[in-house]
C-alpha cells in the first residue's frame, strides 16, 4: 500500500464530543453552558417504579438531546435526571432550550400529571476550559448552582448571557427576586426568559467548502501536492471570510458567507493540485468537493458527520453542490450544472466545465488505474498490488459469483459508485485468509467480486471447478456443476491452501504425489502453494509437469494458462505469449486466452489490433465489455479502448430504443389481427413487461436483454403474421375452388328457370373472393382478421349456395330419370303388345304344326295373349325401372 500522511485517519462519530478538531489540551474559551433538570424524578421513581422511572430518564435525555445537536451544541455529559451541553453561540444555546420546553410541552399533553415530565433549564456564558471532551471552570459550577432556583418549565438565564442575546426580538427577560445564600452566586443576576410562540428558532446555519482527499484512489505525488495545499492554505483564500479547520484525516473545510464564494475557490485549488500532481494515469483528481449549507459545528468545532453518507455518490475531481446550497449559488457562466436525475439514492447538483456539461468525452470507468495500486507485487490471482497471494480475498469466494454477469446490469453511474465505495470502504484492502466462503447476494460485495473475476482462470477457486471434470469443452468447465467426490488427501491440501494453513497443505500434497506423481489436481495445488510461498520458479516446474499429465483439453488448457501467468509475472512475456498462442491453438474460442492475447496486441502499441479482437470478444461474450471497462491492465489503453466502448453502448442502445418501439407496434398489430386468447400475443405482451422493466436500467446488459426481447417479440409478430397469412391463403383457396365448381355447374344447369337469384348470388361470393385476395397481396396483417372472418363468412354462404346446388342436382336427376324412365316404358310396353297381339298368334299357328301336342285354337289364344300382356307388361315396366335406376345413380 502505497504510504499514507501522518494525518489519516477516521472522522470522528456524531457522540463522541468536539474531538475530530485536535481542541488544544486546558483550552480557554467563551462558551454559553446549558443545563437541565426534571423536576420531581424522585416522586417519579417512587410513583412508577425502578424500570418507568428509567425509561423517564432516557426520555428526557432524548428529547433534551437533539435541539443541542441541531444548535450546534455539544452534550458534555449526563448526570442522572440532568444533561450538561455546551455552546460557543449564545443565542443559538437560547434556542435550543426553548426548542427543549417546547418538546416537553407537546411530550406531556394527552398524559396524566403523574406521567407528565417537567424540565428547568438554566443558561450561563463566561470563560471555561474545554478538555478531552469535558468541560470545567466556574461558568459550569455557577450554572449548575443557580438551576434549583429555577421553576418547572422554566428556563433562566444570567445576566452574562442576556448581555449577549439582548438583540433576539422575540426573547424578554424579567429579573428574577431570588434569595441567594451561597457566596458564590452573590453577584449573579438572573433572568426569568418568556418568549413568543411563533418566534423563529431555526439554527443559524453556514456555508461551507469542503475538500476531502480520497487516500485509496491516491497515485504517486498526490500526498506531496496535498501538504502543499494545505500548507498553502492562506495564501490560496486570502479573502475567506470564515475560519478553517483541517481534520485529521487531512479534510480541509472552509466556512463561507455565502455558497455564492465556492466554485471559484473550488477551482483554485482543482488547479493547484493539478500543477502540482503533473501528468498522470489517474483521470481525475482523487480529492472530493463538496458546497453544502447547514450546521457544520459543534460547540465551535468542526462537524462534518452529517455527510457521511453523501460522500458515496459524490465524485472525485468534480465541483458537488447540495440542493441547499444550489438554492443560493448561481454558478459561473464557465460552468454547467447538471442536475440530479429522478431516482437518484442522493440528490447532489454538478458543477462541470461546459464543454464537458454538453456531452464532451467523458471517461467511463474512473478507478481502473486505483484498483491496483499497493506495495507488494502483482497479487497472482487477481492482480492487486494491497496483498499477497496467500492474503487474497478470491481464496473465500464460491466457484463462481457471477460478478461481471451481475454488474453488466448496472448503470455506468452506478459502476462507478460500487467500485468508489469498494475502494474506499475498507474492502479492498481486506484479505479472507481463513473461514468458508461468503455470500455474493445483492450489491454489498459486486465490485469486489467482479474485479476478483476478472482473473478467475488463474486463481485457486477455478482448480476446485476443474476438480472432477471429464469435459471436452473449455467452455463448458466454466458452467457445469461438479458433483463428483472431493475427498481426499490432495481436496483436504488445497482447502488448507485456501485458509492460508501452508505448512499443512504443503505435507498433505506432497504426500499425495508421493503415492501418485502424476495427479494432475495435485500438480496444479503444489503449484499455487509455491505461488502463495513467492517461489514462482518452483510453481512454474509444477505447473509444467502438470500440463505433462493433463488427459483432457480443459486441463492442458488450465495449465497452459497458469503457466502463462507464471511467466507473465516473472517478466518473460515471450514465453507467456508463447504459452497463450498454443492455448488458442488448441481451443480458438477460448475466451480467456483471447482476451490474454488482446491484452498483448495492446502492449505491443498494436492498437488497432486490439481494438478489433475486443469488438469480436464482446460479439461472443458480452461480459467482455464489463471486463476491458474495469481492467487495471487496459487503463493505460483507455484513450483507444473508451472509445470503442462508448461506440458499442450508444449503438446497443440505439438498437434497443429502436427495437423497443417496433416491438410495442407488433404487439399493436397483434392485437388486430390475433384474439386477446392468443397464446403468441399472451407470451409477446410478457415480454414487453420485461423490456419495460430492463428499460428502468441503463445498463449494457439490460439494452441486450431488450434487443433480444424485443427480437423475440417481432419475430413472433412476424410468425403469427405468416401463420395468419397461410390461414388466409388456405381459406381463399378453399372458396375460390368451391365457388369456380359453383359457376360451373349453375352455368352448365339445363333448366335456367329453376336457378332463381342463385347467380346473382355467386357472383356477389366471387367479389369477395377477389377481395380477400387483394387483401393476401397487400400484405397488411391488420387486415387479415376481417378478412379471415369474411372467408369464414363467405364459407357460410357457399354452404347454403352449395346445398341449394345439390337440390338442383337431385331435381335434375329425378327429371332425368323420369323421362328416362317413361320412354323405356313405351317402348319395352309397346315392344310387349307388339308381340302379344301380331307375333303370338303366328308363333302359336306354327308350333301347332310343328309340336301337334300343343294345341294353340282360336278359342284358347286370347287367354295366352292376355297372360303375356299382363306379364310382360309388369316386366317391361321393372326393366325400364331398373335401366333408368342405373343410369339415376351413375348421375
């Protein structure tokens, strides 16, 4: 770590009195001391009880506690029923002890007398010593000795102290005729103080510029340039109206008349610092400003606690002025102010040079150049110079985080909050030698675990995902979840690894090798623990005959890679190149190796290779964005990599906006031409309700998300598009076919007066037809309902014309077989009688020569001729029945 001024150090906490300010040990100054007393505790305890009498205690102190503190007073002590505070401002200690009264007055209405609680309170001003805290000297003991002679709900005041309040219009004062014995108090003059219910007390408040240097994102000559300002100090604001103080952590505040003084000033020192500081990789300046109006004391010490939680979203090297204050400034005519945006956790106004308030080059990622900065060398699992391998807070982190997945969906503001306060918070200084690994749940740890991912290949947690693994696939390592067994000596070595127990695990793998020389996991573990021990040369011979023993690409690959960084580390950059070109050999989409490889390009000042490799590296794994953004190794390349990114981002962002609004306009026309029961639609208008939520985030990964939802959504639009189409088709085809089959037998029908308006009728369907046709070729889905519900219509009426046809057709048929039948009948009829009457008697003549048994006499003929009539007759007409019967159902 790099080495920090003698006066860093902690703020001080809001209780703990007027010492963040160094006060000077028996100090003598003016102050004004406040005391209260509640009247009666004792019949309290005895009325109530121990417990109620104690919570009456603890009442009065709160309420008596925060008009102090909002005064600018400072609580000394509590002595049983009575609170001792002081103030150096008179009549802001007269306010505050009104403000008490008034408390308890609204504490005891609605409450019985033996509930209620009754304070005096007495006020004395003169010259006391302020010491560790405490305060001494007579204008503590004469206060405290003149308090019982004040009445309950009262406050009295001396006469030291109406000297110096006689100006406040809405306070009198009556002298109060008091017997006083003790000799003490025989010159004491005291005041009985009344006062008007609408009287102004609110606490005079001031303005203050505060400068607070951020030690933890320090770069060399910052801590040089900081002494000298604060050695400069007078010099710098010859004219500042109001008094300086300098915390302990090195915090300059200085209090002004007005906020209106700020800016300048603030630009005074951005420029001496600059001059000071030279050129360097940092981006900004490490010190934060802050322009604020308020109470900014306490009992005339500095107190700046209040904004202990504003400076989160407060950044370096910018001018940030509070809603407040910018009530009261009008910025310079060279500065733009940029306002909060809706939503943001801490509303702060923004003073930036113009060109940069109109959307100058901005650079995205502050820290990178902040994250690595340490007095050890280059951690070998992460890269940060704040610890040692051993000491690395990778070794308690789960296989995976999924850090860089998680801050993907974060704003580039909100980025840089996480990894401002990571920096600051303590965190990345931290190490995790010993106990189980920790939660990655909700944004408390995202900046440390996405900077920790960064180098996930090489680091302990990433052997324990490689552990039990068959897989042919690089990729797929890094997803799968290993189930297989753990146990084992060279499982137990690396956990002693992971809790910093080296000498243990060192005896447990070796052991391990021993009986098994060729165990690949206990090969790569031995390795880390030489890293952990600094003997790269060792690892680097561990880690080669590691790779000599891997059986599976994945693990030819892991060894190869932490070879690569072995290397890297020793400053062979050749072989590391080397080790990292046969990677890519073996698996070209391998992503870590590629990003390695990028890594390279860049160093080799051949930017636009590199360039070119990120863009393809983040069209196959968005996270690689995330990760060139926050990379300690690329901030020297930020001037070529920003750019690129910037150009990704807007155009990502350009295509979700886009999108998003086509989208909402399939969904429109979805809902034209589908029914609200659709499934599609359903499924469309839920993923429209996640492209509104993402649409909430300015993030990469959430305008991503949109593309790809919006994408689904169109598609499916487009799907249902053609589905309705195809149904379309179908269904006009279908009628078409019926209607042309329609006019065909209606213009071929022999009988046109039986057809009726059955004409007429089918042209009318073959004009919606054509409709519905013109409609598919127009090829506006909106359309296709009505015109799905005309088809479905127009089949109605084809059905009803169709069956109106078929009667046609059967009466047609029945005429036909009719007149069919009755010319079969004459004629078979006719061909019987024929016979009967002019063929039968000859035939008959004739075979009675011909067979003399027969016997065919005039008398007997007639009975023959009748039988065939009448049988031949019958026979005719079945005959001519069964031929035209035929011939009806052929038809």
């Amino acid at each position: 770590m790099c080495a920090q001024p003698a006066y860093r150090g902690k703020m001080r906490r809001a209780d703990s009195g007027p010492k963040n300010a160094r006060p000077t040990a028996n100090s003598i100054r003016k102050m004004a001391v406040l005391f209260t007393d509640v009247v009666g505790s004792s019949k309290y305890f005895k009325a109530h009880g121990d417990l109620a009498g104690r919570e009456m205690l603890r009442r009065h102190q709160e309420l008596a506690s925060l008009p102090v503190t909002e005064h600018g007073g400072a609580v000394v002590k509590v002595l049983g029923d009575s609170v001792m505070a002081y103030f150096t401002d008179p009549g802001e200690a007269l306010k505050a002890a009104v403000k008490i009264q008034r408390r308890f007055f609204r504490h005891n209405q609605g409450k019985t007398p033996q509930e209620q609680i009754h304070v005096r309170l007495g006020l004395h001003y003169g010259e006391g010593i302020v010491e560790k805290g405490d305060i001494y000297g007579d204008v503590v003991n004469i206060t405290a000795k003149f308090l019982p002679l004040v009445g309950g709900d009262q406050i009295a005041v001396s006469r030291e102290l109406r000297n110096e309040v006689q100006g406040l219009p809405w306070a009198r004062f009556e002298k109060m005729d008091v017997e006083i014995t003790k000799d003490v108090l025989k010159k004491l003059v005291i005041y009985h103080v009344s006062w008007d219910e609408q009287a102004d007390l609110n606490p005079a408040v001031m303005s203050v510029l505060i400068l607070r240097p951020v030690w933890n994102l320090e770069r060399e000559g910052f801590e040089e340039a900081w002494k000298r300002l604060l050695a400069r100090k007078n010099s710098l604001w010859p004219r500042t109206p109001g008094q300086q103080a300098v915390l302990s952590d090195g915090t300059l505040i200085l209090y002004l008349k007005t906020p209106a003084m700020a800016p300048g000033m603030a630009r005074n020192a951005l420029r001496f610092l600059k001059e000071n500081m030279g050129r360097g990789a940092l981006p900004f300046l490490p010190v934060q400003i802050m322009v604020d109006t308020g109470q900014f004391q306490k009992a005339g010490e500095p107190f700046v606690e209040s904004l202990e939680n504003t400076w989160s979203a407060v950044k370096p090297g910018e001018i940030t002025v509070s809603p407040k204050a910018m009530k009261v400034l009008k910025a310079p005519a060279d500065l733009a102010v940029i306002s909060p945006r809706e939503g943001d956790r801490i509303p702060l106004y923004r003073l930036v040079p113009r060109e940069e308030g109109e959307g100058g080059d901005e650079v995205l990622f502050l820290y990178q150049s902040s994250m690595v900065h340490g007095a050890h060398g280059p951690c070998f699992y992460c890269g940060d110079r704040r610890h040692l391998p051993a000491e690395c807070p990778s070794k308690q982190l789960p296989d995976s985080t999924r850090g860089l997945e998680r801050l993907g969906y974060r704003s580039l503001e909100t980025i840089n909050e996480l990894f401002f306060t990571y920096l600051n918070s303590g965190e990345a200084e931290e190490a995790g030698p010993s106990g189980g690994p920790r939660s990655t749940a909700g944004d408390e740890h995202l900046a440390q675990d996405a900077f920790l991912e960064l180098k996930r290949v090489f680091q302990l947690r990433f052997l324990r995902a490689l552990w039990n693994s068959n897989a042919e696939s690089w990729n797929q390592i890094k997803v799968e979840n290993q189930d297989g067994e753990r146990g084992g000596l060279v499982w137990i070595g690396q956990d002693c690894i992971r809790v910093s127990n080296l000498v243990q695990a060192e005896n447990l793998l070796a052991n391990a090798l021993e009986k098994l020389p060729g165990d690949f996991n206990a090969l790569c573990a031995m390795g880390l623990l030489q890293v952990e021990q600094g003997d790269l040369k060792r690892a680097k011979r561990f880690f080669k005959h590691a790779l000599e023993n891997a059986n599976i690409a994945p693990r030819k690959i892991f060894a190869r890679l932490l070879l690569a960084r072995a290397h890297e580390l020793s400053g062979e950059l050749r072989h590391a190149e080397e080790h990292v070109r046969k990677v890519l050999f073996m698996d070209s989409l391998c992503h870590e190796a590629l990003y390695l490889d990028m890594i390279f390009k860049f160093r080799q000042g051949r930017h636009g290779e590199g360039v070119k490799r990120l863009r393809k590296l983040i069209d196959a794994n968005r996270k690689m964005l995330i990760s060139a953004l926050i990379d300690p190794e690329l901030a020297k390349f930020s001037e070529h990599i920003h750019p690129a990114i910037r150009a990704i981002l807007d155009r990502s962002r350009a295509d979700s906006e886009r999108l998003f609004t086509q989208a909402a306009e399939e969904i429109g026309r979805m809902e034209r031409f589908l029914g609200e029961d659709d499934g599609e639609l359903k499924r469309a208008r839920f993923n429209l309700e996640k492209i509104q939520e993402l649409s909430k985030i300015d993030s990469y990964f959430s305008q991503l998300d949109i593309i790809y939802y919006a994408t689904v959504i169109i598609q499916a639009s487009q799907r249902s598009h053609e589905h309705s189409r195809r149904k379309l088709l179908r269904a006009h085809g279908k009628l078409k076919e019926r209607h042309e089959a329609c006019v065909r037998f209606a213009r071929a029908y022999p009988y046109p007066s039986f057809l009726g308006s059955l004409l007429q009728d089918l042209d009318g369907v073959g004009k919606m037809v054509a409709a519905i046709r013109e409609v598919i070729r127009s090829n506006e889905p909106e359309t296709y309902k009505d015109a799905v519900e005309q088809a479905a219509d127009m089949s109605g009426r084809m059905d009803r014309l169709e069956q109106k046809l078929r009667r046609l057709g059967n009466l047609k048929r029945w005429i036909g077989f009719s007149v069919d039948f009755l010319k079969k009948a004459v004629i078979l009829e006719g061909a019987i009688i024929l016979t009967s009457l002019l063929l039968f008697p000859v035939v008959g003549h004739y075979l009675s020569f011909l067979i003399p048994g027969m016997s065919f006499s005039p008398e007997n003929i007639w009975v023959y001729q009748k039988g065939v009539l009448i049988l031949g007759g019958l026979t005719g007409l079945f005959l001519a029945f069964l031929m035209s019967a035929r011939k009806l159902g052929e038809r």
